[in-house]
C-alpha cells in the first residue's frame, strides 16, 4: 500500500494517469473523490460502486458465489435514466469490499498481475464521523490485505519458509512504517539471516537489530550537519546546538510529539525557524504527523488540546527509543 502524497495540482492525478498507461498489462481501477459526496461510509460505498461499473469490473464478477448482507446480487436490475453499464443493487461498504477483493484475488490468479486499486484524493475520507471509526478500520484492514506489501517482498527474494508471523509485524511497521525503501531493506536483511541457518523469528530479530543501529547511526548524523552531504540538492540548515534542543523538546514533550508551531519557534534563532525544520524532516531526522482519523499509533490528546492539527515527533520506533534513552547528552 503506497501513499502518495503532495500540494494540490502537483501532478499526482496525472502520475496516476501516466502509471496505468505504462501498465496495460494491469488492471486498474481509479476512485477519483474529487466533487463527489464521500462525507459517510454510505456516501464512498456509492462512489465506490460506480467506479467499478464504469471500470467494467461489474461483468467480470457477475458469477461469483460470495454472500453478502444483501443476499444473491441482482446484476440484471433495471438501470437509472442516463446510466450506462451493468446495473447492481446498492450493497453496503463491507459487501463491496469483500466483492473487490474477491475480483483482484481471481485477477491476480488469471493474469499473474495483481490489479492495481487507487483511490484519488482519500483525504476526503478524514470527514468522516467517530461514529464511523469501525467501517474506517475495516477499510483500512482491507487495503492492507489486497496489498499483500510483505508478501510480495519475501516472494521477491525467492526464500522458501521464511514467513511474516503475526508477532512481527507490529516491530516491522513500528520500525518501517510506510516507507516502502526501509520495509524492503529490512526484508532483505531477514532474509540473509534466514539463508545463514537462522530460524524464522531469530532472522527477524537480526534483522530489526540492524534496522535499528541503522537508525541510531542516522539520528547521530544530526550532531554534524556541516558533514552532512546534500540531500536533493540541499544543504542541511541546522546547527548542533539546534538539534540538541530538538532532542531535548521531544523526550520532555507530552507523548514525545511537539506541535509544529512550536518547534519552528524554537528553531526560530535567525527568522528561519520553519526552513530549519523543513530541512530536518528532508533529511529523514523528524517526521510530521498530520491530524488525522488514520492515525492510530499517537493517543487523540497530541491532537485535540488546542486544535492541533500537525506534530514533530521521531521518524521512527528505534530513533523515539534513541531520544528516550538520552545517551546523546554526552555527545
């Protein structure tokens, strides 16, 4: 699962576009959310429901033998004035869903090509109510599954036996998150750990070992910014003084996660305090959390006391324990 992130029209839609015209091979089905009522799970599963008959996906599982809330479907319903395509009753999220992913299993097993699913401008989706906290999360359970990210890594490196024990995973994501780079560089190193004779959770371990040295060696990297080469083209805007008091804001910090504003005015010491922490988060040494119903690793208070909308918090599991530790002070 991959999110694709940026300002408006900096050309993500056409990205999306000029990705599928590379891939005829592949099916692809786009939810463009755009001017569409998506404001409750209801209101998407209708947009939903539409891409998939204008995509022709409704035809290609019009024999399945799923069962759904709303009993047997009905693709011979009469369509709406104006509607072109394969009509089909109204079904619940949950049931579309189950559907989809029903029709990208038998794709994928037919072509060898797994459909590729993109749904355009999802920030729409954080509209929705906490009333609708479940349905989110059965969406979100659904995109991690037809994704398969994993999977398709450790198939990549042709390891038989090495699997993804359910155990791991909350370290994998706690030490990758979605950073597709870091999730394979971490898969590969299980998997050299698996072929040297290790047990599955002991190259799991060996790995997420050197992942999180790894990230210790990136963070000490802050206290010398002057050594730092360019990263896209630009040098790194801190000082060392600057980021000690970085790593001292965030350990002392509530729940280790600095409301935005707050971090650029400390970093604030010749007008160019937002620069400052631009540079830091360009260099991988922070992240930005954005308010939002995704967001399930960080408790509610990080957001809702005083309206905040964007924190500072540690790009990762193994650099928060890092700043905890406080062995930096020493530096």
């Amino acid at each position: 699962m991959t999110l694709v992130c940026g300002p408006s029209n900096c050309g993500k839609s056409a990205l999306f576009k000029k990705l599928k015209e590379a891939r005829p091979q592949q099916q692809f089905l786009i939810v463009d959310l755009r001017q569409q009522d998506t404001t409750n799970p209801a209101a998407f599963a209708s947009v939903l429901q539409l891409a998939m008959e204008s995509s022709g996906v409704w035809p290609r599982i019009r024999n399945t033998k799923l069962r759904f809330q709303l009993g047997p479907l009905n693709f011979e319903a009469e369509l709406e004035p104006g509607r072109k395509g394969v009509a089909a009753p109204k079904l619940p999220l949950g049931d579309l869903l189950t559907l989809l992913q029903n029709w990208m299993d038998v794709a994928t097993a037919a072509s060898g090509e797994r459909p590729v699913l993109i749904i355009d401008e999802a920030n729409k989706l954080s509209d929705w109510k906490e009333t609708d906290t479940s349905a989110l999360q059965g969406l979100l359970d659904f995109m991690v599954l037809v994704s398969k990210q994993v999977g398709t890594l450790l198939d990549e490196y042709h390891v038989p036996g090495l699997t993804l024990p359910s155990k791991v995973w909350p370290k994998l994501y706690a030490l990758c998150g979605g950073n597709f780079g870091a999730l394979r560089w971490t898969v590969a190193r299980a998997a050299a750990s698996y072929q040297d004779a290790s047990g599955v959770e002991a190259a799991w371990a060996a790995a997420f070992e050197e992942k999180c040295d790894q990230a210790v060696m990136r963070m000490t990297l802050g206290f010398d910014p002057m050594n730092l080469a360019a990263c896209s083209g630009l040098k790194a805007a801190w000082t060392q003084q600057q980021w000690f008091a970085v790593l001292e804001e965030l350990r002392s910090h509530p729940y280790h996660a600095v409301p935005v504003e707050r971090m650029a005015a400390l970093l604030d010491g010749n007008g160019n305090g937002q620069g400052v922490l631009e540079s830091l988060v360009r260099f991988n040494l922070l992240s930005l959390r954005r308010r939002s119903p995704l967001v399930f690793d960080l408790p509610p208070e990080v957001f809702t006391k005083s309206s905040r909308k964007t924190v500072v918090v540690a790009p990762n599991a193994a650099a928060q324990e890092y700043i905890l530790r406080g062995s930096w002070k020493a530096m």
